[in-house]
C-alpha cells in the first residue's frame, strides 16, 4: 500500500511530537503492508502550522529519512504537504511556498469544515487554472459534503480528485462523517484512501484495517486501486484510472 497523506515528521503540525514517535509510527505502517508514504505536515495554516517552504522544513524531512535508514526501516518516503486552502493559495503555489506530493502537480488541500461549497469551488478552480490538480483531503468530513454528497461528483467532474481518511470509513469520527464515506465510495467518487494519521497510538499509520474493509465491502481489485494503483498513479504524475463508476449525468444521492 502507499499512503498519501501522513502526519509523521517531528515536531512540525499536532502529529507526531518526537523523533521516536515518527518511528513507531513507521514501523506500524510498514508492519501493516505499507511499503511508501508522503510526509505531509499541515501548511498555510497561518499563526498555528505555517511550514512553507524552506530549508529548516526540509532539513526535519532529511533527518527522518536518515533516521528510517539508520533503523533500517525500508519504507520509501516522499515529500508533499496538507494545504490549508485560503483565497491567496494558489499564488502561494505559484511562488513555491506550497509545493505538490513528491514534487509534482497533485496538491493535497484541506477546506475547513463549515466552509461554504462556492468558495471551496472557486479554490479549486484557482489551483486548476494553475494546471495543476487538487487532491481534496477527505471531503468526506465536510458538513456541506455530508449534507449534498453530490458536491464531491462536482469537484470530481471539474478534474480534482479525492482523498478519504480510513477512519471515516471505519466509523472513528461518528455516523454522518461515515454515511458520507460510504456514499462516495459506492458512486466511485474516491481516488484514493489514506490514514491521515497523526500518532502511534490514535489515528494511526496501521492501514490494514482499511484493506480489509474495502476488500470485505467492494473487492481485492477496489482496495487495490484506492490503496495502491491511484497514489502509485499520483505520486508519478500518470493521472489516476477513470472514474469508471461515475454516471455520465448528475446523480441524486441518498442515505
């Protein structure tokens, strides 16, 4: 599996806080069936995550990654952050403060939770008009997706892709959040599933769980995609496979 979407350098965002919690948090990833993650620390979140780009954040990313090799953990480890969207994002990615997973042209955005629809479109459509393309982290907590899930085929229709957490799926932030996952997942409106995890011990890097659930609930072939062919297919700058399941027309959405 490869995991797009991890809060594991220390000391940077509220994930891990020390060194040998991003090592636990590595072990139990790669014990799980995780052979590749992104490092994305919160950014443009400002006065509380900041973390553009500089030569002080790259420096925490080479010490992990020298860390990993020290202890011999063989994960492959890439760089990428979680965007925190606001209205002056995208001239932030022009300017390369913001930066893409493993430097390329996928972005990693985060909305906040109550924002308004129109205004998480019109940031969408700036990054687009860059040429670059959103990958909206788990719109699945949204309270406007959990109200209209079709939003979600919207976005997916103007060319982002979506990312969902597997502890929504899973039921770990509460019933709405997960009837909302569902809800994407059965229309094909997700392009990949990570752990967004944040400690060794709650909101893991353990990916296993999420396997099994897609695998029990869709099939081998519909884990394999969400957890390994997409981010596989992200992470090199190919484009994901089409979204075979969407209808070409709106659909209506219920619980």
């Amino acid at each position: 599996m490869i995991d797009l979407h991890v809060h594991i350098l220390p000391g940077m965002d509220d994930g891990a806080d020390t060194m040998d919690e991003s090592m636990e948090m590595a072990e139990l990833a790669l014990d799980s069936g995780v052979e590749a993650l992104v490092v994305t620390p919160h950014s443009n979140q400002k006065g509380r995550f900041e973390n553009y780009m500089s030569p002080e954040l790259i420096q925490v990313y080479k010490e992990f990654c020298h860390k990993l090799d020290r202890e011999q953990i063989p994960l492959k480890i890439y760089f990428g952050m979680e965007i925190f969207a606001s209205d002056d994002m995208a001239a932030k990615i022009k300017n390369r403060q913001l930066v893409g997973l493993n430097a390329g042209d996928t972005y990693l955005i985060e909305f906040p939770f109550d924002a308004e629809p129109e205004w998480i479109g019109e940031r969408l459509e700036d990054v687009l008009d860059l040429k670059k393309k959103p990958l909206i982290a788990h719109p699945e907590r949204y309270f406007c997706v959990q109200d209209y899930p079709e939003l979600v085929y919207e976005w997916v229709r103007m060319g982002c892709l979506s990312q969902l957490n597997k502890g929504s799926m899973l039921g770990r932030f509460g019933r709405n959040v997960q009837r909302a996952a569902n809800i994407l997942l059965d229309n094909g409106l997700v392009s990949c599933v990570a752990s967004d995890a944040h400690s060794s011990f709650r909101r893991t890097t353990y990916m296993a769980d999420a396997c099994d659930y897609l695998e029990s609930r869709y099939s081998v072939e519909y884990a394999r995609l969400l957890l390994r062919e997409n981010p596989r297919r992200i992470l090199s700058g190919a484009g994901i496979s089409p979204h075979g399941r969407i209808p070409e027309r709106r659909r209506r959405f219920f619980w």
